[in-house]
C-alpha cells in the first residue's frame, strides 16, 4: 500500500492523540506502474475504483482479495526478483506476483473485460508513475492451448519479445507482433529494474482476438488460486491444541496468559494471549513472553 | 562527512524499497538514509513526463533469438543485465559492528510501517470481531510496538533518524503503508464487512512488511538487523497464513 495521505505515525500522533484520523499533510504516493494499455487487471480494477467494481470479475477480486491491490494497481511487484520470476512466483500466481495481497487478480475466470485485439503488430503502453531508467520489459502471450478457467501457469507462455534497457517514461509505447491466436488470452509483462535494484512488476492483461478457446484439458495439477468465497457465515477455525504446563513451545498452540513453556532449554513465561506462530518463538518476542 | 562513493558494481545490490535508483542515492549520511545529494556522482538524467516509444536500440529479444539455453528457454525472455543481489558496503560502525545504506532504510520504513499496523489493529478494540481474530490483532500490536522499540534504539545508536523524510521517498516508490482513503473505508465498513475488510488491510499490511524484509535479508549487512529482517518476514508470513485461515480464504 502507499501513502497518499500519511496516518499519523508515532512522531507526529501529537496532532490528535488516539485518532486514527489524524493526518499530516502529505506527499502524493507515485510507485512505479502496469499496464494501461491493453489494461492490466490491476488497471481495470482500479479504473473501476476499488470501492465501486462494476464488472462481475472486478467485483469478485475484491471479494476475493481486497481492495488494496486496486489502490496498490502500481505496486504488482515483487522487490527481491532480480530475475528470478518462475523460482519466486508459484503456477497459478503469476498476475498477482505471488503476493497474498494480489490474489485477487489471480481469479481464473472468462469474464475479465478483455481488449479486441487481432494478430499482428500491438502497441501497448505502460503506464509508470514513478519511472525507473534502465529497465528490461518482457511480453509474453498465452499459448493456444490454454483456456481462461485455467490457473496461469508459466508453461502457459510464449514469449513474444524483450526489450533491454529501456529507460520508461510516463506513458511508453512499445509495438509487438502478436501471433494467431482465436478466444480469449493473456499478454503477461514482466517490468526488471536493472540499475539500483532487483525489483519487477508483473502484469496480466486480458485481450479477445474472437472466436473461440479450446475446450480446457483437465491438468493432473491441482488448482493453487483460492475459490472466490460465498457470503456465508465465517467459519470457525478448528480449535487449537492448549499447552501443557512447561511443555515445548509449537507453532498453532493456543497460550494464554501465565502459561509456560520451554525453548532452547530456557522457560517462559505467556503475557499475552495469543496463538503460537514461527517468527514468535519465545526468545523472539519479549512482549509475548517473559523469559523465567 | 565526506565518504568515498563506492564503485558501481552491477552485482551491488540496494534496497528497492524506497526505489533508490543508484548507489550514490543510498550512501546515507546524518540527514538519513537515501541522502540525494549525490555529491560527486554523475547527473541522471530525469525521465520526461508524456509518452514516447520505448527504444528499439539496445538488446533486443524476439522469438528465436534468446541467447541462454534451457529446457524451458522457449518461455523465457530474461532480459540483460539483471544485477545479482548482494549487500552493499557499509556506511557506518557502530559498537564494532557495521551496517549498510539497506540497514538503515529498512529500520527507518519498518519504525513508521509498524506504527500503521498498531493503529489498524487498534481498530478492533471497538467493533465485532470473532475472539480469534481480536486475539491475533491485539498479539500483532504489542510485538510491532516491541520490535520498533528495537528498531529506533538501533538508528539512535547509530546517529540516524527513526524515519525518512517524506520527500525522500517521494521520487521513488513511496513508502508502503495504508493511505487515509482505504482507512476510512474500512471504519465506515459495516459489522458485517468490518471483519473481513479489518483481514483484508492487515493481509496487505504485512505483506508489504514482507517484501521489506526479503529485500533486506540479502542486501543487508548489519546481522541483527538482517535477523530482525528474517523474523519479520517469517513472522508475517505466518500471519498472513493465519488470517487468510480466519477469512475461510
């Protein structure tokens, strides 16, 4: 997410004490971009507002997801990529960078708004708010044989053209040749920064050339994008495991408050109920347990 | 203070968090991380606003023509260039121990992102939520409120400001965090939304927190804060696991 309008943060909280409203004057968020033509579906979700889809694809990834990959349509990106794309992001993950937070672009669905487009040459542009010199973009299409209800997997891409060292600007064209195709595809950009950092930015973006997509062949894989969910009652988690006085500590074990354990040979102490996570081993978070 | 700019070396990675584009951007110095004076370094030129035509002038890669070989090349396009992650060099020393430009960013984004995440969770205090999820928020407020606790006492440590100015991340790419806008949607979701929408931010939150901290992790050379960086990443990411588990995904 970026800041358009910063909350408060501790130094400044003296404006208004307890309110989470209080707002200091702020710098515009720029990031860096997608897509703008044809659309991303960051892009057409965002175009839609965040608070207001309107098309029944939009409106599911919101459902699914949130509506902060809409707000955050510049940030699809992964920080640590440097080249890395198929090692970082899983099957079934490439539109939302593999990132939780884009999931909703995910959606294996044959309603996304699409762009017309025909073989042939394509100008596309990208849209950068905050442009970074020296830059590799690769396009991508999918191959005939997929079909939109499918999960996008890597395997599902064919390569149309890269371009090294760019240095994008605002709004930057580029012309591919785009190759027969009939039915509905994607155009998959990847956006490697090169001088200064290993970051990339990913982008799906529907397009219908007409006419028809095979009929999807069941894959062995099974499917890694989450179903949308139905507005049913939440569910309740399964409970979890309570600890035995003194025993080991274990990630998804409920502790409450007085509860010990032992880690590495030491005991503690719980001060805050909480259920076990990794990352909170006990010698790692003081404010959740003391050490005795 | 004068520093010696170190060379540029392509496999020298920095911190992208802030979209730093170039080592002199991260030599850091007392006004904070990112110091942009970038005494001595070459002018870069500013990118024009508009549209123009990427170039077709340097490598170019269709179809066929790809240089690497591999089972799967036919789907690669990997462009040229792509620099190796590695830590930059140290700016500072501080107890004996020395800490990078990527150290020093990722303590002054963490400090302020942390206190976004306190107040987030802090907005359950008054609204329905299952006891799980209550729990989860308030246990997330007192360990980000103790991790940047920590963190400060680093950058006081070592003579820099808890946070970056804003305008030094103005030109990159902003510093993650929850804009006044997603905010007050949020507050005016209602009960039936609320907790969904509380699960949703906070999921976003964190993995933002995240990729912070992966970053980090390989381009930062302090070992406890390369450490505070791990767990960080590690402990979001179980977080996440855990609501996305709450939400019934």
């Amino acid at each position: 997410m970026h800041l358009r309008h910063k909350v408060a943060t501790g130094a400044a909280a003296a404006i208004g004490v307890g309110s989470v409203l209080a707002l200091l004057p702020s710098i515009p968020a720029v990031a860096h971009g997608s897509m703008s033509n044809p659309p991303s579906r960051a892009y057409v979700c965002k175009t839609e507002g965040p608070e207001t889809p309107k098309s029944a694809a939009c409106k599911a990834a919101v459902a699914a997801g949130g509506t902060q990959a809409f707000y955050d349509w510049h940030e699809v990106s992964r920080l640590e990529a440097g080249g890395n794309h198929r090692q970082i992001i899983p099957d079934g993950q490439l539109c939302g960078a593999g990132r939780d937070k884009y999931r909703g672009l995910n959606l294996a669905r044959a309603d996304w708004p699409a762009t017309s487009v025909s073989p042939g040459p394509l100008t596309v542009t990208y849209h950068a708010t905050a442009p970074h010199a020296n830059s590799n973009f690769e396009f991508y299409i999918t191959k005939q044989s997929w079909s939109p209800t499918q999960p996008l997997r890597w395997s599902d891409l064919e390569h149309i053209r890269t371009f090294n060292n760019q240095n994008p600007t605002q709004f930057t064209n580029w012309t591919i040749n785009l190759p027969q195709r009939s039915g509905r595809q994607l155009i998959f950009s990847i956006w490697q920064r090169v001088v200064g950092s290993t970051e990339a930015f990913y982008t799906c973006s529907d397009v219908n050339f007409g006419g028809s997509n095979p009929t999807p062949v069941p894959t062995p894989t099974p499917t890694p994008t989450r179903p949308t969910p139905t507005p049913t009652p939440t569910p309740t988690p399964t409970p979890t495991p309570t600890s035995q006085p003194g025993g080991t500590w274990r990630a998804g074990t409920a502790y409450a408050v007085g509860a010990t354990v032992t880690y590495g040979g030491v005991t503690y102490q719980c001060l805050q109920a909480h259920t076990a996570l990794a990352g909170w081993e006990p010698p790692n978070v003081p404010a959740l347990w003391r050490r005795l | 203070m004068k520093r010696a700019v170190p060379a540029v070396v392509l496999g020298s990675l920095l911190l992208s968090g802030c979209g730093a584009d170039s080592i002199q951007e991260l030599r850091g110095g007392p006004a904070g991380h990112g110091a942009h004076d970038a005494a001595g370094a070459p002018a870069r030129p500013m990118p024009a606003q508009g549209t123009h035509s990427g170039s077709e002038h340097g490598s170019d890669q269709g179809p066929g023509e790809d240089s690497a070989q591999g089972p799967d090349r036919s789907a690669q396009g990997a462009g040229a260039g792509v620099p190796a992650p590695s830590p930059a060099p140290p700016v500072g020393t501080a107890a004996g121990v020395a800490f990078n430009p990527s150290d020093v960013m990722f303590l002054q984004m963490m400090v302020p992102h942390n206190a976004q995440g306190v107040r987030l969770v802090r907005l359950v205090r008054d609204r329905q939520v299952r006891p799980e999820v209550r729990e989860l928020a308030e246990a997330i407020g007192v360990t980000q409120e103790r991790e940047s606790v920590s963190m400060s006492g680093l950058l006081d440590a070592w003579g820099r400001p808890a946070t970056a100015e804003d305008d030094e991340h103005a030109a990159h790419g902003g510093m993650p965090g929850v804009s006044e806008e997603e905010v007050a949607a949020l507050i005016a979701a209602s009960p039936a939304e609320f907790e969904r929408r509380f699960l949703d931010m906070l999921i976003a939150q964190q993995d933002d927190a995240a990729q912070m901290a992966k970053v980090e992790v390989v381009t930062g050379l302090h070992p406890e804060v390369t450490e505070m960086a791990r767990l960080v990443d590690v402990s979001r990411t179980a977080q996440i696991a855990r609501m996305l588990t709450l939400r019934g995904k």
